[in-house]
C-alpha cells in the first residue's frame, strides 16, 4: 500500500474533523493525524515485506532444484537498490511501482534484505557444496596413467582424428598471435588463452572391456577454432538425424529432401560482409512465404522447410573468397510431378533472378532417394570445416584470410533452420550448435554406459598426439 493510498482513503473522516476543531488545534491535529497515517503505512509496509520474505522462502524451498535460486535475483537486485537508495521488495513484484519510499522504511527494508542474503548465500553455499561431493562420489577412480597413445573410435567405427584437430588448433593460435600485431582487436588476450587450452586434456569414461567415452573436457568455441568447428559438427550431424527421423515418423516418410548448393561469383576480402549479406537477402527471399517474389512463387508452394549452411571457402591462386550455401530443402512428395519439378537450369535463372546478377550463378541440385534420405541427409549437414585448409597457406597470407574470416563471423550465425526443420528442432528441445553455451561433450545420459573408470589423456606437443597421463 503506497502512501498516497493511504491518504485517499483517510479523506472523509479529515473533512469532518476540519469543520468542528478550532484553526490552531486542528494543525496541531492534523500532524498527529498524519503521523498515525505514515505509522500505519510502515507497518503495512513492513507486514508486506514480511510477507514476501516467507513466499520467497518458501518457493525456494518448494523449488530447491531450480537451477537458478531465487535468492540470486534478490542479491542482484539489492546492489542495485542499495545504489539507487529505492524501496525494495516492491522492485521483485513490479517495476512500475518503483518509487522513493520514506527513509525509515528503506533501512528496514535494506536490513531485511541483507539478512536475507546471509540466508541466501549459505543455502547456495550448502547446495553447491552438496551437489559437488555428490558428483564427485558418483564418479569412478582415475586408471593409472599408462603412457599409451590415445586412440578413440566412433561408434560407426571410424577413428577419430583428436590429434589432427588439436594441431590444427595450434596451428590457428600461432596464426591469431601474428594477426594481433596487424590488428589488436582481431582477437582479445583472454579468447587467445581459451583457444591454446582447447581440448588439452580428455576425460574418458572407460566400461570393463576397454571402451571409452569422453566425459570431461575444455572446449573454447572460438568461431575458427578447428577443434571447435570438429566438435559443432559433429553435434549438427546427430541433431539433423534425430530432426529427418521424427519428420519422416510423423509424415509416413512422405517428406522427400532436396541438396542443393546456391554460389555466386567469388570476391575480395574487403567485400565479404556485403557479399555475405546480399546472399542471405537472396536466400531469404526464396524461402520466406510472407514474401511474393515471382521467380520463386511456385517453389515456395512446395516448400516445408529448410536447412541452410553458409560456407566461405578460400582461393589462394586468385586470393578471392567464395561464399556459398549449402541447404537441404524438406518438399512435398509433388515437387517431383512435371508441373512442379524444377530442373537445374531454372534452379540457376531462379537464383540469378533472387541475387539480381547478370551471369547464370552454379548451382548444384541432388534430390536425395527415400532410400538412404536419413542418413544423406544427416551426412550433407556437416558443418563445414572453413579453417582446416587455410592454416597450411603462407603466413602472411593465412593471417589476412584469419582476420577477414574472424571479422565476418562478428555476431553471425551460419546455420539456420527454418519451417518444419525449425519446429522439429523445437520440438525436440535441440541446443543451438553455435550458442555460446552450446554442450560440444556430448557425453548424453552416462548411467547408461556402463563404466569402471575414469582415463585422463594429455596433449603432447612434442610429440602432437594425445597421451594417457
Ligand atoms: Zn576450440
């Protein structure tokens, strides 16, 4: 109740209480009587801030799992009144009614406040203490270190090049080290340090016959970082998989699958970022039907979605880049009916047409058969490794397409989902690849392998493999 309310509400009883008292009395009177109100907005104050602390208790108490406290929110928010010296509790509720309460009322509401973080902070103290020893309890001794080579293989049974990927990383770190000397911002002192620790050591889950699962490891997701660009990958791959199976479950496997590769005429470094732009502009306007653009009208009817993967890849004879896309394009079963079939000669004009060049741009089209849909699918959406052959170029060179590259990736994403693609994804609660937080362990549910230890391999740099240790 604010003060004002209170006031309001005293009115009537005011006005006949003016016309009965003597003028000096009634001053007198009326001090008192404003005193008694400001009493009584306190104490409604305080009751109300009493009130909230026990919801907020309770709730936490209710919510002791909620990854985020409570508690967290009001210690982020007391700094924050203690600076602007407002009212408190009021600010959890609503922010209109942010205003400057009586001073009295703000020491009791700041002294309220700060024993509640007391509370607070020992709860998340206790809780994190608590959620430690657990883990670390629930996990299996480390092997004795056996200086053995590492080899890990997929469940496929392909090898899994660690080695390569990490030398790679270092590869790029040298690159970045030369690139700041031309241009300091390229690359910040702290993403420098998190790239040369990328990876370095592997944690691995190892069951009785020798089988292992990576369990532990650092991963800088620096936008270049080769390891990184490996990990994202492979996250992409399983995630379309899991994204084409549940479409195919639903729709009676009869969604048919386009991939088809939109380029355009290479360019320098200087005109990347535009070139970049004017490609997705282009893209947008074949795929989004809120938009009425005739040369892509009679594709959009058969359009359900899309994946689309942005690739720039580099020319060191003619030192030009060439920016493309890769996309796999969901249809219905009638694209493939004459009237509806568009063949790649209309594809290039059709592209022509959207990027408004004068030349008939490549274009590479592949309907994909029924027959192997998921898996070309799944196999088509790798994430393209753009790095891996620029690190062999010559310094000097290498470092300026690092810092073109590092500057086009500033706040970009190069792969996007769109139509059923996009709610499937949704749907299934898939992590986006390129989120900073994105999980690139992929270690899943660990219950289910059955482990007996731990195995920590290190990288060797003299000897550029990965070593248990
Ligand atoms: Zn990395």
């Amino acid at each position: 109740m604010t003060a004002r309310k209170a006031k309001r509400g005293g009115n009537s009883q005011k006005d006949n209480f003016n016309q009965n008292v003597p003028k000096k009395a009634r001053s007198v009177l009326n001090k008192e009587f404003e005193k008694k109100i400001m009493c009584n907005d306190m104490l409604a104050k305080f009751v109300i801030d009493f009130l909230c602390i026990i919801l907020f208790f309770s709730m936490d108490f209710l919510l002791l799992d909620n990854k985020k406290p409570l508690f967290c929110d009001i210690i982020k928010l007391q700094d924050k009144i203690k600076k602007q010296n407002r009212g408190v509790l009021y600010m959890l509720f609503s922010k209109n009614s942010l205003k400057h309460t009586a001073t009295k009322s703000n020491t009791l509401n700041l002294h309220v406040v700060n024993k509640l973080e007391q509370v607070a902070q020992q709860v998340i103290h206790k809780k994190a203490v608590a959620k430690a020893v657990a883990k670390r309890e629930a996990e299996p001794p480390v092997q004795q270190p056996t200086g053995e080579k590492l080899v890990d293989y997929s469940t496929t049974g392909k090898k899994r090049k660690w080695d390569l990927h990490k030398q790679n990383n270092l590869k790029l770190l040298e690159l970045y080290k030369q690139a700041i000397k031309i241009n300091p911002s390229v690359i910040s002192p702290k993403r420098l340090q998190d790239l040369a620790d990328c990876a370095n050591q592997l944690e691995y889950l190892q069951d009785a016959e020798g089988n292992k699962k990576l369990y532990r490891t650092y991963f800088c997701r620096v936008r270049l970082c080769p390891m990184c660009q490996w990990r994202r990958s492979l996250k992409l791959f399983s995630q379309v998989s899991k994204i084409t199976d549940y479409i195919n479950q639903q729709n009676n496997n009869q969604v048919r699958y386009l991939f088809i590769t939109l380029t355009q005429k290479n360019c320098c470094g200087s005109e990347l970022v535009q070139e970049i732009n004017k490609i997705n502009k282009s893209f947008s306007l074949l795929v989004d039907k809120t938009k009425r653009v005739q040369p892509a009208t009679k594709f959009k009817k058969m359009l359900l979605g899309y994946i689309k993967s942005t690739e720039v890849t580099y020319n060191p004879k003619t030192k030009t880049y060439h920016p493309h896309l890769h996309c796999i394009f969901a249809v219905q079963e009638e694209y493939f009916n004459k009237v509806n079939y568009i063949n790649k000669n209309t594809w290039r004009a059709i592209w022509a047409d959207l990027l408004k060049v004068d030349y008939l741009p490549q274009v590479n089209v592949q309907a994909i058969k029924p027959a192997r849909q998921q898996k070309a699918v799944a196999e088509l959406a790798k994430y393209p490794a753009k790095v891996s052959s620029i690190l062999n170029l010559p310094q000097m060179q290498a470092v300026q397409v690092i810092i073109d590259l590092t500057t086009l990736c500033y706040k970009r994403r190069f792969v996007a989902f769109g139509g059923i693609f996009k709610k499937t994804k949704a749907l299934l609660k898939l992590q986006d690849v390129e989120a900073e937080n994105a999980d690139l362990v992929g270690a899943g549910n660990i219950k289910e392998f059955n482990y007996v230890a731990r195995a920590i391999y290190k990288y060797n740099v003299k000897f550029g493999c990965y070593i248990s240790s």
